[in-house]
C-alpha cells in the first residue's frame, strides 16, 4: 500500500513538473519538433489531394523564362499578360506573388520597331519614352481592373522604405494593438507608378515561420505606422467582393481579464485567427493541388480557356533559380505562391482549422487527466492490464483529437501529451519493477525456501503488505512420514542418508510446489505443509489433497531412483486436515520462522500417526472432505485422537471420483454401509457387509480392525449411552 501511494505521488509530481513548461509556453524543442510533426502527419493525412479547378497559377516557369527572356521580364510584357488574362480569358481576379520595386528602364525593341514603322513622321525621343514606359503601360492594365499587387514587409533595423503599401485595412484600434500581431519597421512596395491608392496590394512575407522552418502559420495582418494591412491572400478575398475592411473579432481569454483576437470577419466571412492574427494554412495536398498553366502560353494565347474563365490567378514562378520555394508540411520545395493559393482555397470552402482560444486549458486538462489516469492506474494494476489501458486511454485521445480535428476544425496539440503518457508509463513500469523486485528478494529470504518461486512473484505483486506478526486464517495442513524410517536409517551410512532423504525430499516438495503449498519444515523423515498461506487460496483443501494424491501416485517412480542408486525403497504415510490455525512469524529474538500454530495443526499430525494403526497410507478429516467432493473416500472411522475430546471422523480417499469405475463404487458403498451398521449398532449386518468386503479386499488391514472390535463387543457388550466412538490412546 505505501508503495503504492510513493508511485502515485512521484507519478503526479511528475505530471505537475511537465506541465509547468506548457503553462509557462516554453516547451524544450524536441518536444516542440514532435509536435510540429504531429501536425504535419494529421495534416498529410487529411489533406484532400484533389486539384482545385478555381484558382489558376500563372506560372514564370523555366519554359516561360526560356521563350520570353530572363527574368525580370519587361514590365509591358506584364501589361500583355494581364491584357490576355481579363480580355481574352475572361479571369476573375489576378494577384502578383512578386513586388515591382523599382522603376523598369528597359526598352522593348519590338515594341520600339512597331512604333517606328507606324509613325508618320520620326517621333521625338519624349513623346517614344512616353509611349516606351513600361510602368506606365503596367499602370494602364491594372486600371480598373482586380488585380492585387504584393509587396513585402521589412522587420530589420534598417527600417527599409520602397514605395507604400497602398491601403490599410484597418487603423489603430484599442484591442487590436494590444494583441501580438507582427510590426514591420519597413515596407518594400511597388512603385507609386503601380500601387496607387486605388489598387489592392498585400504582403507576401512571412514573419510567422515555425522554429524548424516549416511555414505552417501566415499571418493575415501585419501593423505597420499605426495601421494594419492585409497578406496577399486576405487582399485578393477582399477585391474579389469588392470590399476594402476588415472587422477584428474578440473573445475573452482563458483568465477571463483580457479580451483576444479570434477572428476576422472578411467580407462577411470569419477567419479563425489566433492572437497574432496567424492562420493554420489549409494544404490540399502536395506541390500541384492547383492548375498550373505556363506565363508563355497566356502571353501567346495557348492556354485552354475554359481552365481559366471566371478563375482566381495568381502569378508567382516555381523556377528554382527565381527562389521562390518553401518548406512546408507537404513538401520540402514549396512553391511560395501555392501557399496563397491553398489559403484563398480554404476561404472559398469556409474551411479554416484553427486552435481555438482554450486551446491551452484543454490542453493542461488533457494532460493533468493522462497523468491522474497513469498515476493512480498503474501502480494498481498488472503489467497487462495497465498496458492494456494505457493504450484504451491513448487511443480515445488520438480519437477523440482527430475528430476534433477532421469534424470541429479544431487543432489540439497531442504531442506534449503522448510524451508525458510515455514517460510516465516508463516511470511507473520502471518503479514497480523497482519496487516488485525488492519485495522478490525480501521475500524470497523470508519464503524462498518453502514456497515456490511463482508464488514469491505473487507476493511481489501483492498491493497490500504481507502480515508476517500473525493472523488466523482457514487453512489445510499436511503432515507425512516415511514408515519404519529408524531402521532404515540404521542400515544406511550418513552420505547414503543424506542422499536418500535429498532424492525423497526433493520430489516431494516439487509436488508441493506445484500445487501451491507452503512448506512448512522438514522434520527428519517428515514434512510439514499447508496451504492458504502467505497467499490466501480459496481452495487449499482441494490443493493439499491433490499433493497427497499425487505423492502417493509419483511414490514408486522415487523408488526406482532410490534402487538405482542402491538405497531401499520407502513407503510414506499421510494426514491431512483444514481448519483455523494462527498463521505468521512465530519464535525468539534469536530466531524466527513463519509457521503454524493450532488445534487444527495438532489433529493433522495425529492423522499422519493413525495411518500406521489403520495401515492407509493417506487419511482426511471430514473436513477436509467436505471441501475436496472431487474425490472418492471410504468412511473410516469416527475416532478421539490423544489430547483432543472432540471426536473426528475420518476418511481414506481411493480414486478421483471422474475416474473412478461402478465397480469400486459399489465397493466403497458396501465398506462405508458396514461402517455405519456398526455405529448404529447392526453388528450382524456390518460383520456380514465387512466379511463380503474381505471377499473382494483381502488384503485390506482396516475390515479386521472392526471385526475385531465386533468380537470384543460380543465379548463385552457395550453401555447403552455407546457413542461408537474409538479412542486413541497414543499420538
């Protein structure tokens, strides 16, 4: 029981040590990676893997890098790709993952030679730079069309400022500032030429990547001089509905004191956040979970219309040389510009997961739950049984947070937990063996000698301590003896004693063993047992009968060893009785034994002597009967043993009554009707029923003891308050 109770409170000062790196959100990394890879696994998992057909990525591929020139391309070229997209493709909306952040100088000469042959007379060099300028002729595309341009937040020092964001989606607001959403010092924007005040822009950076570099959150506002701009994703949702707001949601934290951003609501939709205005991208799937149609092939207007009439376009490039490839949870090369379009995805789906604002508090009870759960579990259970628990509870865990996860959208983090249900199932297995192998041993120096070792393990396992002082308790006890074992013994030198009794000794307490006995002591040519005791048995009647029987049956097999080895053969008697004993570590300061003591004990040894008077080499009390039925017993006698006044029946069994034949049933009916007409006084009857017995038994040494006792009745006929009662008058 203390043992008990040391591991269940190591195991929850355990649970409230790991916990306390969760409360304070400085989980070591390892654990942080493990789970970062829970995440991704539930993520690849679950990603849908189909492509979606409504947003189209116009690639800068290297075919495109190939047929229209390196990179950065004329930005007129640009306007003709826009042209062709809303034009002739009919697109929905356009966004540029790419910033234009300085002005373009470049000439196209085809454009200059068309120029040339369709003017009338030579045009001055202002009026071809005018008609030349690539950002104006960029300028003139995105006009009064959808299209979103990006640019990039700078967090460094440097406070970098190249051009302007365009429009905020929002100004300063009391709550808002206060919740943890990324500042940026800078700003690298597109030429004013390009991000007038009337065009759509969004960032394109990513100040919110994981510690292992993995973009699994995007921030959809950044606060920059006050005001607060959207990412690229979230400015194309807001031009696809023509809207130019947002509206931050708040919700109460954990503590109840402050209020955190959830949410933002969109264009009338809600967008699960968490407090720094991060969202969990929704992947599909890998590299290619959208349409990916070659920059060239618009231009030229090879693309296939119906993939991309009423689409959502975003330009961006999967060159590698363009390095614009990302690590994320699907693939280690990630195009950046899938990664905008995976969020435009979920949006259009209303498919957001998110953790929400409790998500620590589920946490913290999932994990104080796990580590009560283990704690008070294990050190009660066995090794299987807890096991088998621990794995029901894991299991209901995993499923109940992948429903959270496929159904409620919710992602709540696991991997802290697994982690403490490892270690404090390694713990508590590890202690218990600690402690179980310590009880082994002490036990093992207090029982190891008469107790089988299986029995020790039981011990060893036992939740509540063995009483060793003393204790009553309903037991069987054994007693045998080796007969005429003086005159053996005179015969024989000491060695050949010793290696007699060591044949004898040792086969004799196998079987003990194995029925689960206790001995007790050898007593020169005896042995002493019982069974019910250290271990409670509730059938030690019927385990102590079978040792006898068993002995008994594996007796000439120790006579064949004992002739082989040239010693004599050995027969044994046997007595047996159940009853209540006192029980424990009985004797001196100087010396201790754990025995047995009592009237039942004193009975079981008379028992084993009357079975050289009745010549039986095993006798039970009626007790002992009572509690074994599997067997066959002929009725004795009813007899008062030396010191005892009660009377005590007693009984010889003859066969295992599922073995045994009509024939020897109708034997031992016949003696046991003799026996009792001559308790009740028919002593013609019982001469003639024990005579019909000697017919078939010759050899039998108990029918010539009551016939005897008949002839002396005849002789002297008894008083008539005659109990049948035989008194012993010996031990």
């Amino acid at each position: 029981m203390k043992q008990r109770r040391i591991r269940t409170l190591l195991g929850i000062m355990l649970t409230l040590l790991m916990l306390y790196p969760v409360i304070q959100d400085s989980r070591p990394a390892l654990l942080q990676k493990f789970e970062y890879d829970l995440y991704d696994l539930r993520l690849r998992h679950f990603a849908k893997g189909d492509q979606d057909p409504r947003i189209v990525i116009v690639d800068v591929d290297e075919k495109s890098l190939l047929e229209q020139g390196r990179w950065p391309w004329n930005r007129a070229k640009l306007a003709q790709l826009l042209d062709q997209l809303f034009d002739r493709y009919d697109v929905a909306i356009v966004g540029f993952d790419m910033v234009f952040s300085e002005a373009d100088s470049s000439i196209d000469l085809q454009q200059l030679s068309r120029l040339l042959q369709d003017a009338k007379t030579i045009p001055s060099l202002a009026s071809l730079r005018q008609q030349l300028d690539p950002d104006q002729r960029l300028a003139e595309a995105i006009d009064d069309r959808p299209v979103v341009l990006g640019y990039a937040f700078d967090r460094s020092d440097r406070e970098l400022r190249v051009g302007n964001p365009g429009v905020s989606v929002m100004g300063s607001d009391v709550l808002l500032d206060k919740q943890p959403i990324p500042e940026a010092k800078g700003v690298i924007a597109s030429i004013d030429t390009l991000q007038r005040q009337d065009v759509y822009g969004g960032f394109f950076d990513n100040p919110m990547v994981d510690s292992d570099g993995v973009y699994r959150w995007v921030p959809m506002l950044q606060r920059y001089q006050g005001e607060y701009y959207p990412s690229l994703a979230l400015a194309m949702w807001l031009a696809l509905f023509d809207e130019h707001q947002v509206m931050p949601e708040f919700e109460s934290d954990i503590s109840g004191e402050q209020q955190t951003l959830v949410a933002i609501n969109a264009a009338g939709q809600q967008i699960p956040v968490n407090p720094s205005s991060g969202l969990l991208v929704p992947y599909r799937g890998g590299q290619g979970s959208f349409p990916y149609i070659s920059a060239t092939d618009v231009i030229n207007g090879l693309a296939d219309p119906e993939q991309l009439s009423g689409a959502i376009i975003l330009i961006g490039t999967s060159a590698a040389g363009l390095l614009d490839l990302r690590v994320t949870p699907v693939s280690s090369r990630y195009p950046g510009v899938e990664v905008h379009a995976n969020i435009l995805s979920g949006l259009l789906d209303d498919r957001i997961s998110s953790e929400p604002d409790y998500t620590l508090g589920v946490e913290i009870i999932q994990i104080l739950l796990s580590g009560l759960l283990l704690s008070l579990l294990i050190p009660r259970s066995s090794v299987m049984f807890s096991t088998l628990m621990t794995l029901v509870w894991v299991a209901t865990l995993v499923g109940f947070n992948l429903y959270a996860w496929q159904s409620l959208l919710w992602v709540i983090p696991l991997g802290y937990t697994l982690f403490l249900i490892f270690i404090l199932y390694l713990f508590q297995q590890t202690t218990g063996y600690f402690f179980e192998t310590r009880n082994m041993k002490r036990l093992a120096g207090q029982f190891g000698y008469y107790i089988p070792p299986e029995i020790v393990q039981e011990l060893g396992r036992q939740q509540n301590a063995v009483h060793l002082s003393g204790e009553t308790r309903e037991m069987t006890i054994f007693f045998s003896d080796i007969r005429d074992f003086t005159q053996i013994s005179e015969q024989l030198s000491p060695q050949q004693l010793s290696r007699m009794m060591n044949i004898y000794l040792t086969e004799m307490t196998r079987i003990i063993h194995q029925q689960r006995g206790t001995v007790d002591k050898y007593i020169g040519d005896a042995v002493m047992a019982f069974w019910g005791a250290p271990l409670p048995d509730e059938e030690h009647a019927k385990h102590g009968l079978n040792t006898a029987w068993q002995m008994l049956l594996q007796l000439p097999r120790v006579n064949q060893q004992l002739l082989a080895a040239g010693l004599p053969r050995v027969n044994i008697g046997i007595g047996l009785h159940c009853g209540t004993v006192s029980v424990g570590n009985m004797g001196s300061e100087f010396r201790m034994a754990y025995t047995v003591m009592g009237d039942a004990v004193n009975l079981a040894s008379r028992l084993e002597s009357l079975t050289k008077y009745y010549g039986c080499p095993l006798l039970v009390s009626g007790d002992l009967a009572t509690g074994s039925p599997d067997y066959l017993y002929r009725y004795i006698d009813r007899v008062r043993v030396k010191g005892r006044t009660e009377p005590v029946e007693l009984f010889q069994p003859l066969a295992e009554r599922a073995s045994a034949d009509a024939s020897l049933v109708a034997q031992i009916e016949i003696f046991n009707r003799a026996v009792r007409c001559y308790q009740q006084g028919q002593w013609e009857e019982a001469r003639r029923l024990f005579l019909h017995w000697l017919a078939d038994n010759a050899e039998d040494s108990v029918a010539p003891l009551y016939l005897e006792r008949l002839n002396a009745l005849e002789r002297d006929p008894p008083k008539e308050n005659w109990d049948a009662v035989f008194s012993h008058q010996e031990k």
